[in-house]
C-alpha cells in the first residue's frame, strides 16, 4: 500500500469521513492530509465539549433538570451516560491520535520551529502570499499585492494580448481574402 493510500485510509478510518466527499486538494501530499486532518480535530473538540456538558447533565439530579432538557430518567439515564462517557473517550483519543500523527510530522519534515510561532502582534499577512522584490533599496515589497496576484495579473495581460493578437491576424486575413476577390 502507497503512503498516499495508507494516509488516506488512516484518515478515513480514524474519523469515520467519506474520501469520495473531501476535496481531493485535502488529499494531494501528505501535508495536505495532516491540515485537513487537524481541521477533523477542531471539529472532534467541539463534539468532545459537547459530549463533556451532556454527561454532566446526565449525572445532575433528575429533580434539576429543565422541561426543555429532554434528559432519560431511572436506569436509562444510567445507560446513556455510559453510552455518552464511551463516545467521549473514543474521540478523546481519536484526538490525541491526529495529534500526535500531526507532531511526528513536524518532526519528520524538519519543519524549523520558526516557521510554527504565531506571527507578531498586529502582523497583517500579505494578500495571498509573498510579494515581489521591489528596486527598494529597504528590500520593501512592491505594492500590496501578493505573488499569487501579480501572477494573475500577467496572466491577464498575456491573455488580452493573445486575443488582440488573434483578432488583428483574423482582420489582416480578411483584407487580404477581400483585396483578392476584387
């Protein structure tokens, strides 16, 4: 089995997801798995919190609970807290699986600490990436814009100079063709 499958599958199996629904960006490298899986992880700690306050709502007093509470009484009560405590174990340690598959990661990558901390306080990222060098002697990026941007806008520029191109050929044939038959 490739370590793409393998990933993939672990991914799956641990979350109980459908891979025919993920995006298959999610599924491109192995760093791509880890991102979405940890995304999986933020949703498991919500579910986690939730199961945590719905157990303890099911070890209060029946006397305390509201109407709007919905909660089993006598030995049901007993019998879905013990099936909330399971579902809170299992995906407390789906979590701290996913966790640790995301650390070893790290580490495997070599990923350099630095590149983890949070940003400084106040720090604005650039639009959609890196921005280009500018003449600058201070090294400043040119503009605002991002490297993603200044791509799209050459690529931009490009396509109408492309299709300028091909609309002059397209006259300059039909003058010629015209010139021809007179």
């Amino acid at each position: 089995m490739s370590a793409n499958g393998g990933m993939s599958a672990n991914v799956s199996q641990e979350q109980g997801l459908d891979l025919e629904n993920i995006d298959p960006i999610w599924m491109s490298s192995r760093t791509a798995r880890q991102i979405f899986a940890l995304g999986e992880v933020e949703k498991d700690i919500s579910r986690l919190l939730s199961l945590a306050a719905q157990s303890m709502a099911l070890l209060s007093l029946p006397q305390t609970d509201g109407p709007e509470d919905d909660l089993p009484q006598g030995a049901e009560r007993s019998e879905k807290f013990v099936d909330v405590a399971n579902e809170y174990f299992e995906r407390l340690d789906s979590i701290h699986i996913a966790i640790r598959s995301s650390l070893a990661h790290i580490r495997q990558s070599r990923i350099a600490p630095s590149a983890i901390n949070a940003p400084p306080p106040n720090f604005i990222p650039p639009p959609l990436g890196v921005g280009l060098p500018s003449a600058d002697p201070g090294g400043a990026a040119r503009g605002e814009r991002g490297l993603q941007e200044e791509r799209v806008e050459r690529d931009a520029w490009q396509g109408i100079l492309d299709a300028l191109t091909r609309l002059k050929e397209a006259r300059d044939r039909e003058r010629e063709g015209g010139a021809a038959s007179s």
